[in-house]
C-alpha cells in the first residue's frame, strides 16, 4: 500500500524505472498512474492487480504516453520536415513490451484502444477478470499491437469471436495462447487464429462453445503445437484426438480433464504419433478406462507424468510405470 503522493514521486524520480508491479493500491487513482505513464520513460513492463480505482482514464494515459510526440525539424531554406519521436531528438524511444491487467473492473474498451494506437511494440498481454473489457477493445489490440507474441485471458466474459477473430487476423507473431472461461469464445475464433498463427502454446480450458471444429482446425494449421488443454470442453470428441495425432507431432503437454466424450479409442490414436508426450492429464474423463491409461504409459517413452483417479490405475500398469502415474484425489 502507497499513499497517493508516492505514486507522482515515482513518476517524477524513477526515469529508469523498467519493470513495475501495482498491486492492491487502493490509493492509485487515474491521476496517478498518469503521473507514472508520463515520467517513467523507460517502462517496458507493467502490472496492474487489483487497483480498484484505476479506469479507463488511467490505461490512456498509459496508451498516450507510448505514442510518438510530435517533433519539428528545419532543413536551411526549407519547410519544416515533420517526424515522430519517443522525447527529444536523439533519445531512445520508450516500448511497453507487456502489460497485465488483473482485476481491473473500471478498465474498459477505450483504455485498450489507446493502448492499441499507442503501444505498437507490445508483446505480451495479460487480462484477467476484467469485466468491462469486450471485443472492441480486443480489436483494437489486433490491429495496433501486431508483434504481439503471447495473449492470456481468464474470465473476461465480454471477450467474444470477434475480439479473437481479429487477433488472428492481424497479429501474425503470436504462439502463445491461454483464453480460459470465456463464454463467448467458439469454433470460429480457433478457425481463424489456426488460419493466422502458427501457435505453440493453446489453453482453452472452459470455453464451452469450442468443440470439434476449432481444435481441429489448430491442429491442422498449427503444427508447432507442444502445449494443449483443452479441459472441461463438453463438445470435444475422439475426432480431436486423431488429428493431433496425425498434424502435432511435437505435442509433449496435453490436458484432457471433464472430456467426457475423449475415451480409449481416441487416446490409441494420440500415443502412436505423439511419441514426444511428455505429460497427459485425463481426471475425469468418464470415457477413458484402465485400458487407455496402460496404453498411455506403454506407448510413450518420454512420459513421465499421467494424472489419473487411482482406481482406473490396473496393478499391471502400477509395476510397469508407477513413477510417472499421479493420483487424483479429493480430500473429504
């Protein structure tokens, strides 16, 4: 906790400042963080946690203080030559790289769209249980922050296809990708990042719209693929699996917890291709039984986790691999 006067002091005497965590300040107003965005030229990387006094206003000001101020320069005998720059002439320029927002229930779209005009070397994105952030914001992240590498989303429930649809239209760099319980997100966002992106890294674990058609549409357009969860997916089939099988051969990580439709079958045809599997988690998968977990363990030589509820765990595969199984358990 900093009481508001410390907030302007560090944006008039921290210039260097890079890196700066704002979490739980209750005293952080707009006008504060104003101050900080202003004066700290050197910030690449921000997080705002749960300053509940932070708006859209204050993200602006961030947004603002990444664009380019507006410079004259006079050639001898000749009308001004207009240019952009970060500060004076001959300055290093000032990038935010990454940016989180966590808790951030004031922050609406207008803040991302200034960020998205402001900040066009930014990278990496956190939003988490930002409530008044929505597609128009998401498209104006697209559209101005294209060497955006990595976008994480967590319960912000405005954040539909067209925000994702547009990330995959124009932010062309990105590979990692984590949009978890959002609602509003289906199929069609996960056609259109598979068609734009060449991810690596996918978790879309409780977007209950997605089923067969997105993730297989990543399987076939991302084949770089290493990293998937997909758990609590209701609509995902064994389908899904074959096509990981036959286009991700990379795939070491894969979630599958609540898949009740994935069973042995699907997982058959996942362990004959992906041999680099390296961890497989499938708690409550009502379709998978002991037979599919011994073949899980038998057919992967780089295994070393399983994460299984332990009476589906045969005392065959217990002897064969007991090292590498984990065992679900809830504590009554």
């Amino acid at each position: 906790m900093t009481f508001k006067g410390g907030f302007f002091a560090i944006g008039k005497g921290s210039k260097n400042l890079k890196n700066l965590t704002l979490s739980d300040c209750y005293f952080l107003s707009d006008k504060g963080l104003e101050a900080i965005a202003t004066g700290c030229k050197e910030l690449t990387h921000l997080e705002i946690n749960g300053c509940h006094n932070i708006g859209t206003p204050g993200l602006q000001s961030v947004g603002k203080s990444c664009r380019p101020a507006l410079v004259q320069r006079y050639k001898r005998g000749r009308l001004p030559l207009v240019t952009f720059s970060m500060g004076p002439i001959g300055a290093a320029n000032r990038h935010l790289t990454e940016l989180a927002l966590l808790y951030c229930q004031r922050i609406g779209d207008p803040g991302l769209l200034q960020i998205g005009q402001g900040c066009k070397y930014l990278r990496t994105l956190h939003l988490v249980d930002c409530s008044s952030i929505g597609d128009e914001g998401m498209c104006g992240i697209a559209s101005g922050c294209k060497n955006l590498k990595k976008l994480h989303i967590r319960r912000c429930y405005e954040i539909g296809n067209k925000g994702i649809i547009a990330v995959g239209k124009h932010c062309k760099l990105l590979t990692d990708l984590n949009i978890r319980y959002c609602d509003r997100v289906g199929d069609e966002a996960l056609i259109a990042i598979a068609e734009g992106c060449s991810l690596h890294y996918l978790n879309v674990s409780g977007c209950h719209q997605i089923g067969d058609a997105g993730v297989i549409a990543i399987a076939r357009g991302c084949p770089q693929l290493c990293y998937l969860d997909v758990s609590v997916l209701q609509n995902l089939g064994d389908m899904v699996m074959t096509e990981l099988a036959e286009h991700c051969p990379l795939l070491k990580e894969i979630v599958l917890s609540h898949c009740r439709q994935i069973t042995d079958v699907g997982l058959t045809h996942l362990v004959k291709s992906c041999t680099m599997l390296e961890s497989c988690h499938m708690v409550y998968c009502s379709g998978i039984t002991s037979a599919g977990v011994a073949t899980m363990v038998s057919s992967c030589p780089n295994i070393k986790k399983v994460l299984i509820e332990k009476w589906k765990v045969s005392q065959r595969t217990k002897r064969r691999a007991g090292s590498v199984i984990s065992y679900f358990c809830v504590e009554l």
